[in-house]
C-alpha cells in the first residue's frame, strides 16, 4: 500500500513540475515576441500649404511676367571697301551696311510703351527693334541711358496699351526668398528660371563699388535687361550681369535693384542724367594695409575716414572716426549697402543716419548734397564744383577747381587751378567738365588745350598731345 502511495506522490510531483515547467517556459517566450514585436513610434510632419502654394506663385508670377519682357536687338553701322572698291576706286567713299550687333531682353514698365534694359545692351546702336513676347516688333527710340548703372531707357510707339510690370519694392526683398529671373534672349519668347536671393548689397568692384542682388537663379547673356521678379510677380530688378569666366550662367547672376532702377529712370525722363544724392563722407577700402592695421575690415558699418566740407554730413554733425550702421532704419554693413541705398536718393532730400560715435549710437538728419566731385578719366583730373569761398577767391561764379591731377601732370601744378574751358568750349560746372572731357575720345583731337585760372586770377592755356 505504502509502495501505491509513493508511486503516485511521485508521479503528481512530476507532472506538477512538468506543468510549471511549461508554464514559466511558455511565459519567457511570449515575453520575447512580444519585445521584438513592438513598432517604433515616427512622428508625421503634415506639410504647410505654402510648400505648395510656392508652385502656384511660380505660375502665377511667371504668367503676369512673361508677357511684359521683350527682345532687343541692337543693329549697328559697318563700313568699309569692297574688293570692287580697291581694284577700280570708288565715287561714294565704299560701302555701309547694318548688321546685328547684338542682343539682350527689356521689361516693359508703362502701357504706352517705355521699357527699361542694360546700357549694354543698347550701345553704340544706330536702330534698335524691339519684339514682344506676342511676336510683334516696332522700332525703338534711346530715352537715355547711364554707364555707371547700366540702366537705359527706350521706347517704342503703339495703338495698343502694352502689358508692363509695375516697380517694387527692393528693400523689402530678403535673402533667401524664391525669385524668377525672366528673359527673351534668342527672340523666340520668354524664358523663366527660378533661384533664390543669395546676397544683397553685392559689389562687384572696388574702384566703383555698387549695390547687386545676387542669385542662384540661371541668367544668361541674353537675358540681359531682363526682370527678376519675387512669387507675387513684383519686379525687384532688372538683371545685369554674370560672374564666370565663361561668360555663360555658372551659379552667380546679379540684379540691379528695383529702387535704383525706378529712380534712374525716373531722372532720365526728368533730368536726361542721373542725380546723385551724397552724404558727403569718404571711406576707407576695407582690404588696404591700413584699414587691417586699425581693424576696420571687421566692424559691421561704414567708417567714416573723410567728411567733405560744407557737405549735408559735415552740417548735420558727423564726425571723421564715426561707424555708420543705419540709414533711414534700413541696417548698413557695408559701404556696398551704403551706396545702394543712397543711389535710390536725390540732392535735397533728408535721411536719418545712426552712428557708432565711440560705443554711443547717435542719429542725425542729413540732407544729401549734390554731387560736389568728379573724375575725368580721359584728362586724369578729379574736378570739383566751386563753393561760395571758392567764387569770392577767384571772383568767378563757373569753372571748376582742381583738386587732383595725375603723375603726367607733376610739373605743371594744376591743383586749386580752375578748370573753365576744354578746347575751348565752356566749362560751367562739374557736367560740363564731365560731357567735354567724354567727348575728347569720340573726337580724336590732336591735341587737348585747357583753359586754366590760378590763385592769383591770371589766365593761362596749356596744350596736351
């Protein structure tokens, strides 16, 4: 009996063991699956509508664009002889003929037909066409240009009002923002690219430093004069240059910016030449020995190295050492920036400058000057108009004074002479120094005679070859 009693203890404690075995083991397992089926969590970025709305102002901008950008083709006068005309003469002095000379893009800004494009796209012309994106074509007339800008001014006459793209607000253009670079450059019809704003207040040369847009968007020769536009279709700038060594768009384009096209423009209709407001201070490049030595190539602002006397900077209190940082609340980091927003500016009206004046941020009310200075490049002179002193002295209202002249010029001590007459034509003021000396080139003259009062009133002529 006690032999059954065992035999059955033994055999319930096994099969509990046996149980609880396949318990615990079954639980570890279930366990595991369990880990590994676990899903990670990831967590959803919905899209913003203006991911999408970016396309739709891409249409939407190049729709309203497209139509206002036309083609310009620059034709040109060639003469010369014939084989005919060398073997057997000729009576009416060889032959003329026009070709094309080159070609660019032009925004139309007005409805009854003014267009603004690139002084090089226009130069040297004798006729210009002009074809809209419809492929009309008219003739077209040279309102005015400037050089220095490479902004023009033409116009074509028709029935029809045109469809133009008004000025916008290029101050306002920020970098990183998507633009379109529209263009008709092989007369075929307009052409879109997209970028984006890469820098503002891009300069791209030292002796004459100025005031880009930088993109990324693709611009090539023949888009010249053509409209760079923000996603609302406003034009921002009218696209001007490429920097490669190719001369083909490698990833840098610039713009003039709108504010500075709108008022050239606006002084050609006015004026027939661009007014320039200055503050009447110089400054200093920030990449000389100099400038490095006093660390002026790390300060945020323009130093002030120079302020002009009786200019609108000297009246209002601006003092040579100052740091412009603001103008007109716009932030000034260099004097690229500088001179971009004062290019939008005429003599006469009044800004407000905040400066660094040793830690101390001071403001002041300038009213900019008109400009006193110019270079005449072809003579080696730099001229400037003559103030109210300056007429007393020398007991003449018009002229002009000397006040830097060239090593060619070393022994004939011409500074604080005046200027008042070029081969013997007037000189009145700055303009007039500036147009007789431009024309020296186009007249080949033989020799150049200046007209020159010194100190003492006493007339003298020099004659240069």
């Amino acid at each position: 009996m006690k032999k059954v009693t065992l035999f059955f203890t033994s055999l319930f404690s096994a099969v509990l063991a046996v149980f609880l075995y396949a318990q615990f083991s079954n639980t570890e397992t279930s366990s595991a699956v369990t880990e590994r089926n676990v899903q990670p969590i990831f967590q959803n970025v919905n899209l913003t509508k203006s991911s999408s709305e970016v396309v739709s102002d891409f249409t939407s901008a190049a729709e309203k664009t497209i139509n206002a950008v036309v083609h310009v083709t620059n034709f040109q006068e060639r003469s010369g002889f014939s084989l005919f005309d060398f073997m057997y003469g000729s009576q009416n002095g060889g032959y003329q003929n026009e070709i094309e000379a080159g070609s660019g893009s032009g925004v139309i800004i007005s409805p009854d037909g003014y267009i603004v494009t690139n002084t090089h796209v226009i130069k040297n012309s004798s006729n210009l066409n002009v074809t809209l994106n419809n492929k009309k074509s008219y003739k077209a007339s040279v309102v005015g240009s400037d050089a220095e800008f490479d902004i023009a001014l033409i116009k074509i006459e028709t029935q029809d009002d045109l469809p133009f793209l008004a000025f916008g607000n290029s101050d306002s253009a920020q970098i990183g923002e998507w633009v379109l670079a529209v263009g008709n450059p092989f007369n075929l019809t307009s052409t879109v690219t997209a970028g984006i704003i890469s820098a503002k207040a891009r300069s791209l040369s030292e002796r004459n430093p100025q005031s880009f847009i930088q993109t990324d968007a693709a611009i090539n020769p023949g888009n010249s004069g053509g409209a760079l536009v923000n996603t609302n279709g406003d034009l921002i700038g009218i696209n001007t240059a490429i920097s490669s060594r190719t001369g083909s768009y490698v990833g840098y384009s610039f713009a003039v910016p709108s504010n500075i096209a709108k008022k050239v423009v606006e002084d050609l209709l006015e004026y027939g030449k661009v007014q320039k407001g200055i503050l009447g201070i110089s400054t200093m490049n920030e990449n000389s020995s100099e400038a490095i030595e006093l660390g002026l190539d790390q300060i945020e602002g323009v130093y002030v190295a120079n302020v002009s006397e009786d200019s609108g900077a000297e009246r209002a209190g601006i003092k040579e050492g100052d740091v412009i940082k603001k103008v007109n609340g716009v932030k000034i980091g260099k004097f690229s920036a500088l001179v971009g927003y004062l290019s939008s500016k005429r003599p006469g009206e009044k800004v407000k400058v905040a400066v660094d004046r040793d830690g101390a941020l001071l403001e002041f009310d300038v009213e900019l000057s008109k400009l006193m200075t110019v270079d005449l490049r072809n003579l080696g002179l730099r001229v400037k108009d003559l103030t109210e002193d300056d007429q007393k002295n020398y007991k003449r209202k018009t002229g002009v004074k000397i006040v830097a002249a060239s090593q060619s010029y070393r022994n004939y001590n011409l500074e604080g002479k005046l200027l008042i007459a070029i081969n013997d034509n007037e000189i009145k003021d700055i303009n007039d120094a500036e147009e007789r000396s431009n024309n020296l080139r186009r007249n080949k003259n033989y020799y150049t005679a200046l007209t020159l009062i010194d100190q003492n009133g006493e007339k003298e002529r020099i004659l240069f070859d």
